[in-house]
C-alpha cells in the first residue's frame, strides 16, 4: 500500500481501521507499523473521529414530523403502499426495455455488416496468396 493511498482511506474511513474496507487493513497495518507518518495520521484521524462522535445528533421532533405529514398530506400527496409500483415506473422501466432491446438489435445488426466486410477482406488476401503473380506469367 503506497502513503497516498493510506492518506485517501483515511480520508474516507478514519484513524480506527475496523472501519475500512477488510481487504485493505492488513495492508494499512503494516504501513502504519513501518512509517511513522502513517501513524500518525491516524492519530490525528482518531481525533477528528473523537469529535465526529461527541457531536450531538440532530432529531426531528414529533411535532415537526407531524407537520411535514400533514402538509404533505395538503398538498395531494398520499402514502403509498409499500412495495406499491405506480403507472410512472412502469413506463420508465419498459422505456428502458424497449432502449435496450434497441440497443442489441443495432449491434447485432453492425456486427453482421462489419463481419461481412471482414470475411470478404480476407478472402480477397487468401485469393491474392494463391493466385499467380506477374512474376510467374512472364516469367522472370
């Protein structure tokens, strides 16, 4: 694992390496034990994460949360079954069928031209391999 690369999953996942990606923590291991910027990037990294944590988490109150439903609820939207697929979806996933069926049968259709014209290109070269050659007709 090179530095920069120990810097950007520091970066992502903070200075406690239970929290990266499982491939890559042996490896992080081994760079921290070896160099000591790397060590200490993750202390400042544990630091920062220290606050993260100690940071008070914002709730919605249930009051708030009524609101948003009711004014929701007054603006014509209404719950939907979970699960529930609407017209719109419908529509986008068979507009995405019929592009990708589209899309396969135009290159099905190059692939078949562009084999064409490769076939005949080489049975034009093998031609010329076997064919007689001025050489051979007027001799010399």
């Amino acid at each position: 694992m090179t530095y920069e690369r120990f810097e950007y999953l520091t970066d992502a996942y903070g200075g406690d390496l239970r929290r990266w990606p499982e491939a890559e923590r042996e490896a992080a291991r081994a760079l921290r034990d070896a160099e000591p910027r790397a060590a200490l990037l993750l202390r400042a990294a544990d630091g920062l994460d220290a606050l993260l944590d100690a940071a008070p988490r914002p709730a919605a109150s249930h009051a708030l949360r009524e609101q948003v439903i009711a004014s929701a609820a007054g603006a014509g939207l209404r719950a939907r079954r979970r699960g529930a697929i609407g017209p719109l979806a419908w529509f986008s996933g068979a507009g995405w069928a019929a592009a990708a069926c589209a899309g396969v049968m135009f290159g099905v259709n190059l692939t078949g031209h562009l084999t064409a014209d490769v076939q005949a290109d080489a049975v034009l070269y093998q031609a010329s391999l076997i064919s007689a050659d001025d050489t051979e007709v007027l001799g010399g």
